[in-house]
C-alpha cells in the first residue's frame, strides 16, 4: 500500500479527520488503542484499516506502512504521545508530512521550527475565529487573520435591495475590495471564482472574502457590535459628534455604576424640586423662567437676593425653607454618586477591571483555551467582549482582564446573565469544557434575549447538529468538527492558512510568497495555465491584502492568497 494517510488516535478529532479523508477518497489506516464502536462500523465500512494499539510503538507505524505512506496525523489527546509519534514517523520517513495535535499552542511553533513538522496545529487557535464568527453573525462563515487584520468569508443571498445587484464580479472587487469565491444562480448550480464579468442578478447567492472592514460596508454594518459609526473626524460634525457621544456615554456610565438606593433618593428630590417651581410659579406670581431662576440658585446655595420670598406670607418662608434643605440634599446625592463612580473606576483600573457594557456587547462564557482565544478575535474585530468563568484561577483570566471584564460565577445563574448584560447583548458564546452546562446557558440566554445569537460548544458533533434542528441555538458547534479540515488540508499542502466545508467541497486556503515560479504570470494565466486560483495578494510587507486583479503580473517579493479546493462524497 503506498500514498495513503496515517491517523493515529481516533478520539472526535481523529473520527472526522479519517471521516473526511474517507470522503475525499483517500486511503486510510488507522492506529488506535480504542474508539467507539459506531465509528468503527462507520470508517471500516468505508474501507479504512483499523489497527488497534499504541501508536507509540513503532512497529505498529511500520506494519501500518509508514515508509510509503503520504503523510501521518497525530491527533491523540495527549500533547506528548503526539510529538513521541511525530519524531518516530521523521525517524522512519524523514520526508513525510507530519500533522501533529497539540493543546500548548507555543509548543506548536517550535516543534514546527525545531523538528520540521509541516503542521502543529492547536484545537483551540482553529476553533475560536468561527466561533467568533457565528458570534458577529449568521453571514459569516469562517474567518481567518493575515498580517493583524481580520478577514472573513461570508455568503449573501441577493434581495430586492442588494447594491450587488447587476454589478460583476469585478465590480464587486473595485467598490468593495471583496473576491467573488463562489456564486450560485437558481436552475444552473453553482460557479467557483466566477469570470471577472459574471454579473449578478435578483436571488443569485455568492460567497465573498475579504477584511471584515470591508464586509461591512458592503452589508451596511459599517461597525462592528459594541461600537459607534463616527462622522469624518476631520470635519465638525465630526467633532461635534464625538463631544456629544462621549459626553452621553459618561453620563451613563456615572448613572448606571450609582447603587440604586441612591440612584431612587436622586430621582425623589429632583422630583419634588421641580415641584417647588409650580408652588413658587403660583404663590409669588413669577413666570416659569423666573421660577426656575429662583429655585436653581437656592438648590444650589448661590441666592443673589434679586428674588425672595421676604414679604411671602409665612407657609411660603417655610416652604423656602424646606426648598433650602432639599437642595443641600440634592447637591450632596450628586456629589455622592459622582464619587462612587471616581473611586469605583479607580479600583477597576488599578485590579485591571472594566466596566461592563451595557447592550449591543458579546458575552463570552467559559475562559479556557477556545474561551480565551474567542474573546481575543473578537476583540480584533473590534468588538466589546465580556467574560464569565465559574474559576477565579482559570489560567487565562488575568490575561482576558487586561481587555475584557471578567465576572467570576456561575452563569447558568440568572442574576449573573443580567449582570454581565445578556438581555442586550448581541450574542452569548458558551465555550465551557461541559455540553449540558454550555447547552443550559445558551437556553437560558435566549429566553433573556430572544432577539440576541446564541453560540454553544458542544464536543459531540452529531449532537451539535440535533441541537440545531431541535432547540433554537443559532450555533451549536463542535470544534473536532470545525477543525477537521484543517488537519487534513495541512496534510495534503503545505503553506495552508485555513480550510473549511462548503457546499460539500473541502476549500483549503494557501499563504505563500510568489517565488520565481510565478514571478511574471498574472493571475489569470496561473488560473488557466496551472489551475492556481489567486483570490488576494500583499504589494509589500505590513500593507492588507488586496483582492488580486486578473491581468496584473505578480512580483517576486509579493506575497498571495490562494484557493484549493477538493469534491467531498457522501
């Protein structure tokens, strides 16, 4: 047997990488020392040869033909075996790819560096940028970062009121600076990277890349959850704005830290205030204007004298009095709420706390590795996070507090769902290490927020997608299964930056340098010539991607995203 692929561990990772590289029509064997039964049935009925035993022993990579194989995935949940196999697979075939597991993402980079592994790849790092995704929306399909800025693939089906109508793929790259990667028109199927002059028509469906910069103005978010669209900053209404904003956004922040007992005694004594007004309106004879006059300056103990109730009849004089004892009550209330708001915010920047927010936010429950990294791409994408952990000593809180509040409770507790906001979020991602807990935060979260998205974890794939057609969770994902593609896309190519199911197609998406092979071709040429598909390309170091123009020639210090793609079976 030569060209076929190692699996060894066949856990939820390693079940749906061989299932995948079933579908591809690969060969496959697989070592593993237990697996359920069901996927036993399911990937021998494929064809796939089962070994079971210690992948460790490297007889086990001998007999499994290591020597003529195409590549070896190591994908057990342990850190150590994984490497252990890696090094034993490099020892035997010093050629072979090796795809390796690990949950030490720093580990990762230097096994790659050190011991020339194609991938180490952490199932965290692949899973929290589509969890992020499903967070920000139900258009967004994946996600992936290049040179700092956040990109992503999204899918639009054109309604009534689509600018994207009868404008053309090429269009679509010089307004909105997005690549067409698929488009679908009713009765004709789908096209991958239509021609630059397809045009677009009512009901077509396509699937774009590109910054979410620019993702969102094309679909009319132009800012992300959690943040204000500003008027040019050059201009005055610019200003004026971001004065008024800023203004309105402190204000609330005082009010809403006030505790509520305060909060309740302002509210009465402005009340009765405004009251003593209509009082002095009518029993002095004053006008509205005066009458206000004359109250401010007593509330707030100036009294010019230029209006009194000197000559007023006796019940008027102890009323003025009264009014005098309100003020001081009122002016001390204000100064007591301003106060609590200086010395609280004190104390959360000097404990690395913030303040939470209150409506348009994301929450993010369960800081553990997928939980961490989930709060960081959305924090990239520009979004207000913030995060529940059941653990004070969670590993990653400190780090989330330095961006993000952190409440530490439990949140399947409602009065922790209403702290950390939930009835206005804009969704709640459960990331915790339990299904059933991650699955009753997302219920209880919807009945709050009915109107919000709901994002849960779940390790089981097969129940993830129960849960989608039964209960009403927007996204209930699993991250063996997020992360699949990957695996096997790294297994195949080198230089892989993302890979991802769609349309039964495993897409794999490749970052490189041009290189003297391509120095001079445009892409075009490369799409007709070596079925190479160049959806961006990078001018110069540190500048974003930029979709790529059919005739323009690549250059040899450029560098380019590209597109694979494979047909998946059944």
């Amino acid at each position: 047997m030569k060209g076929h692929f190692i699996v060894c561990g066949m856990g939820h990772v390693g079940y749906r990488v061989v299932d995948l590289l079933g579908r591809l029509g690969e060969t496959v064997t697989v070592i593993t020392q237990s697996a359920r039964a069901e996927w036993l049935h399911a990937v021998q009925a494929r064809g796939v040869q089962v070994r079971i035993g210690d992948a460790q022993d490297e007889r086990l990579l001998v007999e499994a033909g290591v020597r003529e194989a195409q590549a070896v995935l190591a994908v057990t949940d342990q850190d150590l075996v994984n490497i252990e196999i890696a090094l034993d697979a490099k020892r035997l075939h010093p050629d072979i790819p090796v795809v390796v597991r690990l949950f030490e993402q720093n580990l990762a980079h230097q096994l790659e560096s050190t011991f020339d592994i194609r991938r180490a790849l952490a199932m965290s790092a692949l899973a929290a940028p589509v969890f992020a995704a499903a967070a920000l929306g139900e258009r967004i399909i994946n996600a992936f970062t290049l040179e700092g800025s956040w990109y992503v693939i999204g899918r639009l089906t054109l309604d009534p009121a689509s600018p994207l109508i009868n404008l053309s793929a090429r269009h679509i790259v010089d307004q909105y600076r997005l690549t067409t990667l698929t488009h679908e028109r009713e009765g004709t199927g789908d096209v991958l990277l239509p021609h630059p002059e397809t045009t677009l028509h009512l009901g077509d469906r396509v699937t774009l890349v590109g910054r979410k910069l620019e993702w969102d103005t094309l679909t009319g978010d132009a800012t992300a959850p959690g943040s204000v669209p500003y008027a040019p900053l050059w201009s005055l209404a610019g200003l004026r704005q971001r004065l008024r904003l800023s203004s309105l956004h402190v204000v609330q922040r005082v009010w809403r830290n006030a505790p509520l007992s305060l909060r309740m005694i302002f509210i009465v004594l402005n009340i009765l205030i405004i009251f003593s007004v209509f009082v002095f309106h009518v029993a002095m004879h004053l006008t509205f204007l005066d009458a206000l006059y004359f109250i401010i300056t007593t509330v707030t103990t100036v009294g010019y004298g230029d209006i009194t109730p000197r000559d007023a009849v006796p019940w008027l004089k102890l009323y003025g009095c009264l009014v005098m004892i309100l003020g001081s009550a009122t002016m001390t209330t204000l100064y007591s709420i301003i106060t609590d708001f200086i010395i609280t915010a004190r104390f959360q920047q000097l404990l690395g706390g913030q303040g939470i927010p209150q409506a348009d936010h994301i929450v993010v429950v369960g800081l553990g590795g997928v939980g961490y990294r989930t709060v960081h791409e959305l924090q990239r994408a520009g979004t207000r996070v913030v995060g529940i952990d059941l653990s004070p000593d969670s590993e990653f809180i400190e780090a989330i507090r330095t961006v993000a509040p952190v409440i530490t409770a439990d949140a399947r507790v409602h009065d922790i769902l209403m702290k950390a906001g939930v009835p206005k979020a804009h969704a709640v991602v459960a990331t915790t290490g339990n299904d059933a807990v991650n699955l009753s935060i997302g219920l209880a979260s919807r009945r709050l927020n009915p109107r919000g998205r709901t994002v849960v974890r779940l390790f089981d794939a097969d129940f993830a997608r129960k849960v989608r057609r039964a209960l009403s969770i927007d996204a209930a994902m699993s991250a063996s299964l997020i992360a699949a593609p990957m695996f096997v896309a790294a297994s195949l190519c080198p230089d892989v930056e993302g890979a991802f199911v769609l349309d039964n197609r495993l897409f794999i998406l490749i970052h490189r340098p041009v290189g003297d092979e391509w120095h001079g071709y445009a892409p075009s040429q490369l799409r007709t010539e070596r079925e190479v598909y160049v959806l961006m390309r990078q001018s110069s170091t540190g500048q974003p991607y930029t979709p790529a123009c059919d005739d323009m020639p690549l250059q040899r210090d450029e560098k380019v995203f590209t597109v694979t793609w494979r047909q998946l079976g059944d």
